[in-house]
C-alpha cells in the first residue's frame, strides 16, 4: 500500500496509508505529489486545497470515521478527520458535503489538534 507524509511547519507530521484502490482520487494525488499547502480548521477536521480535482465517486459519503482522510471534490481539498465537525450530530465526524475516500491516518489522528489555521504544509510520498 501506498504511504503519504503530511508535514506540518512547526507542528505534527501524519502519514496516511492510502487505500488500494486506483479511484481518479488516489491516482490525482499520488500524480501530483509533491505539494505545499496552507491548513485550515473546521471543528475536528484539518483540511487543504490541492492543486487537482477529481469527480465524486460512487461511495463518497458524508460520514466519516475518526482518522479517515477524504478528497473534498467540491472544494478541491483533502480533509483529516480526527473529531466532530460543526455539523456532526455526535462525536462521529461528518464532512460538509461527500467525499472520497483515500486513506487514514497512522497512528493516533488526536496530533491533528495542534494545526493551527494557516499553518503552511508539504505533502510528499512516505
């Protein structure tokens, strides 16, 4: 399985372990690496723009599970999800529109919470 390493200036760096499956999102993703960003927060969810996009997938959902990271289609963004969000109806997260699936987060997700807003990142292969 393919790894992916989220660095964070100053902060945490997260590998994702990202699923087998050759969805236009995965391929994306690994076809554009590496890249920089700059994080952003919504409740438990740290997500970035990326400089690609891929069309929503037969199994995008908007429910997620804790540590589960998802390609945004309609914001052009990936999302870490570590917690509730604004609009989670319990402590489950929930995006804020479908997502597909990539991969999760190895280890425990809970390090998300040091990213602050703005905090510049690199995304490269593991």
């Amino acid at each position: 399985m393919a790894h992916v390493r989220i660095s964070f200036r100053d902060g945490p760096q997260v590998t994702v372990e990202i699923r087998d499956e050759k969805t236009a999102s995965v391929r994306a993703l690994v076809d554009k690496l590496p890249f920089k960003s700059k994080a952003q927060t919504w409740g438990d969810e740290v997500y970035f723009s990326v400089p690609f996009h891929a069309p929503r997938e037969q199994d995008s959902r908007m429910e997620m599970e804790v540590g589960e990271v998802a390609f945004w289609p309609d914001g052009d963004a990936i999302a870490l999800f570590f917690g509730p969000t604004p609009i989670s109806e319990g402590l489950a997260p929930m995006a804020f529109s479908p997502c597909n699936i990539l991969g999760r987060v190895v280890g425990n997700p809970a390090v998300l919470k040091q990213v602050k807003p703005g905090t510049p990142l690199e995304v490269t292969r593991a």
